[in-house]
C-alpha cells in the first residue's frame, strides 16, 4: 500500500473512533449536487495518474484523483473515449468524482451510463480497510459487482482510490441534424418511433428557442457508427422529418461538436439563463416512451425523452414530484436558485426512497461506514 494511501486508512480509522465527519473531494467542480456538504475534507488530487492502460484490449486503469481532462487527452490521443460523455462543470474534475456523482452525458441512452462501463475499484471503508472489487475484464468475479456500487454513492460508501474503466473507439461517422419546426409531441412521437428501429442515433436534444426570431422548436439529433450507417440514417431520417413540415437542417461538424459540448456542460442559454431570480433547475428522469409532461414549464429534453430539464421555484416540488411519478420516473433538484442558495433544498434534493429501497441503503452504508462518517447527509434531507 502507498504512503498516501496508508495515510487515509489512519485518518479514516482515527475519524471513524472519534465520530468526526469525513468529506471527500476532487475538484469540487459537483460541490452544488446532493443535499448537504459536511466534513473535514480529504483532497484526492494527490494521488493521480493513469496506471495502466492497453488501448487493444479497450481498459484504462486510473488512480481517483486524476484529472478527467488528462484522461479523456490520453484516450483521444489513441482514438477512444469514454463512450458516456461524463460532464466536467469545471477545469478541476477528476475520476473518482466522475464516479461518486455517477452523470452521464448526450449519448447516455445510446451507450448506456457511468456504472455500465466501470470493471474494477479499489476504496478505503469506514475501518479503514483497503479493498479490491472487480477488476479489467468484463466477467472477472462471481458474486454482487460491488464496483459498480460506487456510481452515484457520492462519496458515502468509501473513499474511491482506484478505478478500472472500459473505453471505446471513436466512431468513425458522425453527424447533427438540426430539425427546425417539430412540437414537442411531435419530436418524442419520432424519437420513440426511432427507438425501435436500426438507427445509429447517439443523442437527442429537443429545445423551444425563445431567443430566436421567431421563436422555433428544434430538435437535433447526433447519429454516430459506421460511415455507411450515419449516411443512410441521415437520408431516411431527413424524409421522415421533412414529411411532418419541419426544416431540416445538416450542421458543421465543427460547430455541433461545440454545441453537444455545451449541452454537457450546463453552457447553453437553456442552463445559464434562470427565467427568474426564484427558479431552481430540476431534472426530471422518465421512461423514454413518456409523452408530454402536464407542467407549465419550458423544458429541455434529452436522451430520446429519458431525461427533461425545466426551471421551477423549490415551492413546486410536491408538484413536479407527484406528476413525475405518476409517470414512473422521479425528480432530481439539480441546482438551487440565486436568491435562496440551499434553503432551496429544505424541499429534498432527491425523490424520497420508498421503505425497501431505504433499508437496502441503509443496510449498504452500515456495512461500508459503520461510524456514519462519510459524505453525511449529502443524499438525505438535512
């Protein structure tokens, strides 16, 4: 075991036996996410790198503190990616909170989310122990994948160390339609049409354009694959489109490259442009095949339907809450507003668990964090 790594084993033993709360933290560029921050806090940058990584056999080994950018550079730089687009909300985000915040980007529902391409993990439990689960290849243990338990923990099951990744290529084809003109029942009618067909279709993202004049409807869509494959899913997709009176559009590569980008990164007027001081941002998670939302609410919509954005004051949690249910899906506040900061989560950041779903949590941070001690209260109501 490293010196840094014995370290936070004492420190964590010494924690656990004095009851004194534990923060762990990477850039910090996900602070904002999760109910509450409380703790000393033990920095991950200092233990970086990237450990091992054999491009044949599509696996990166990375310790947690590694900066997400290095590895993502060192991926392009042999043609593959991290297939999930984990967004970064800052120069300073690193692996291990990749994974502790468990968010995926665009292409979520084409390639599936964080948790699907994690092999392996090391972490530190409440007593200090180091521990190995998985490791870099597919099916490698018998048993519960206890890796993949650490996507989305934010940081209260341990303290990550180390993680093993699958990777993939890059795609050799890609291109963005830009389809101006659809309602939004007409763009999910046609995103839950192409679902079930054999369209290369990575990423979806339907937006009414208020700043534009006249204000539009748009829907864009990223095909990804085979050159081959893109080509006759532009032609097929394009018709189906133009059929319904929409102006389609093919964008600059360059230029929709840098729009996904922005997409992801929370940059777009939709993200940055609050329609009041009192709004709170609000994901909402639904079944793909959901049709409209009953919500006075401009929205932003993602993932072929799968996941919705809106702003709303924290005082219409109950609402958005009880409509979203009903559509099988649940409710995330995602960021608060300017004016009232955290008092906004007094309304619960995350949808209440039912009774089984809460024990089985509960049962998971007892048995990783005996004391209590990691990330407290940073899923809970305060």
């Amino acid at each position: 075991m490293s010196d840094i790594l014995q370290e936070w084993s004492q420190l964590i033993k010494l924690a656990a036996s004095s009851k004194i709360p534990l923060r762990f933290r990477g850039g910090g560029t996900k602070d904002f996410y999760g109910q509450s921050l409380e703790g000393e806090i033990l920095d991950t940058r200092v233990h970086t790198g990237i450990l091992t990584y054999e491009p044949s056999e599509l696996v990166v080994t990375a310790c947690a503190g590694t900066s997400l950018k290095e590895l993502e550079l060192a991926l392009a730089e042999k043609g593959q990616c991290l297939a999930f687009e984990p967004p970064h909300f800052g120069e300073g985000a690193t692996v291990g909170g990749m994974i502790a915040a468990g968010l995926s980007g665009p292409s979520r529902a084409n390639v599936g989310n964080v948790r699907d391409f994690i092999l392996g993990a090391k972490m530190i439990n409440g007593k200090g122990e180091q521990l190995t689960f998985g490791g870099q290849v597919m099916k490698n243990v018998a048993g519960y994948d206890i890796s993949r338990l650490l996507a989305a923990s934010m940081g209260q099951l341990g303290l990550i160390t180390e993680l093993s990744l699958k990777v993939l290529p890059i795609a050799p084809g890609e291109a963005t339609l830009q389809c101006a003109g659809l309602s939004q029942a007409q763009a999910l009618a046609c995103l839950h049409q192409w679902g079930g067909q054999p369209l290369p279709l990575n990423a979806s993202a339907w937006v009414y354009d208020y700043t534009a004049t006249p204000a539009q409807n748009y829907l864009f869509l990223r095909l990804r694959g085979a050159v081959a494959a893109v080509e006759a899913g532009l032609q097929r997709i394009s018709i189906e489109v133009q059929a319904l009176g929409a102006k389609v559009v093919l964008m600059d590569k360059a230029q929709a490259a840098q729009d996904w980008h922005a997409s992801n990164e929370h940059q777009l007027a939709f993200f940055t442009d609050a329609p009041s001081e009192e709004d709170c941002l609000w994901r909402l998670s639904v079944p793909q095949t959901t049709s409209e939302l009953e919500l006075p609410y401009a929205q932003y919509i993602e993932w072929h339907g799968g996941q919705r954005w809106l702003w709303a004051p924290s005082s219409q949690a109950e609402n958005l809450r009880e409509v979203v249910t009903k559509a099988g899906g649940h409710v995330t506040l995602f960021k608060t507003s300017s004016v009232h900061g955290d008092a906004d989560k007094c309304v619960g950041v995350f949808t209440t668990l039912n009774d089984v779903q809460q024990r089985i949590q509960n049962q998971l941070k007892l048995q990783f964090d005996p004391a209590g001690i990691f990330n407290p209260h940073r899923t809970a109501l305060i």
